[in-house]
C-alpha cells in the first residue's frame, strides 16, 4: 500500500491534498510550540527545523505571523540572549498547557476515526 509520501501529488486524491495541508500549514503553530519545547530558537531556525525535523517547508512569512501570533496569545515569549540581535522565543506555560490539550485532542480525535489503541 503506498504511503502519502510515495505518491506523486498528481496521483493522490485531492482529499489527501487538503488533508496534509491542514495537519501541516494549517497547524504551524503546533510544530512551533513542540520544537520550543526543547529549548528557545529564533524565528528562522524554527522554519529550517520545522523542514528537517517534520518534513515541510513553511513560508518565511507564514511562521513568522504563527510567531506573532503565538506571542500575543500568550504561548511563547520573545527572549534575548546577550548581546544578540536575534529574537529568541520561549514556549510559557500556557503554551506547555495548550500543547497538553492539543496532544489530548489529537489522540482522541485519532482513536476514534481509526479506532487505534493506545
């Protein structure tokens, strides 16, 4: 059975296409907050980590309006290191909170449409 990678674009239905594009793009902010989690990174290096690690290249501008926007809800926070020109951000607790909730949420969503165990 081939995978989502496997096939080419063309090949797939377009129901996959969408799909991928709301688990991947549509989501950036989770991807953000998992790879904050670890530690604080600078906006650029969220995108190149958010390619190698999850396998998607989000726009430059996407990320940064995710960033943006995650800051003014309060899931991460801008910290600087030094005498660094660089923006890093922090995920806070909310941020950690919301992870938990979405973690949640997925699993559960996830059980119950391919009745997986955990």
């Amino acid at each position: 059975m081939p995978t989502v990678k496997s096939l080419k674009e063309r090949d797939r239905p377009k129901a996959i296409g969408r799909l991928v594009n709301k688990l991947t793009k549509e989501m950036l902010w989770i991807y953000i907050l998992r790879l904050l989690q670890e530690r604080p990174h600078y906006g650029y290096e969220l995108k190149e980590l958010v390619s190698k690690r999850f396998g998607f290249s989000p726009a430059t501008v996407s990320g940064y309006a995710i960033i943006y926007r995650l800051v003014k809800d309060g899931l991460i926070e801008e910290q600087r290191k030094g005498d660094s020109p660089r923006k890093y951000y922090g995920i806070t607790e909310r941020g950690s909170q919301a992870m938990r909730e979405a973690k949640a949420f997925l699993i559960d969503t996830l059980n119950k449409v391919f009745d997986l165990t955990e």
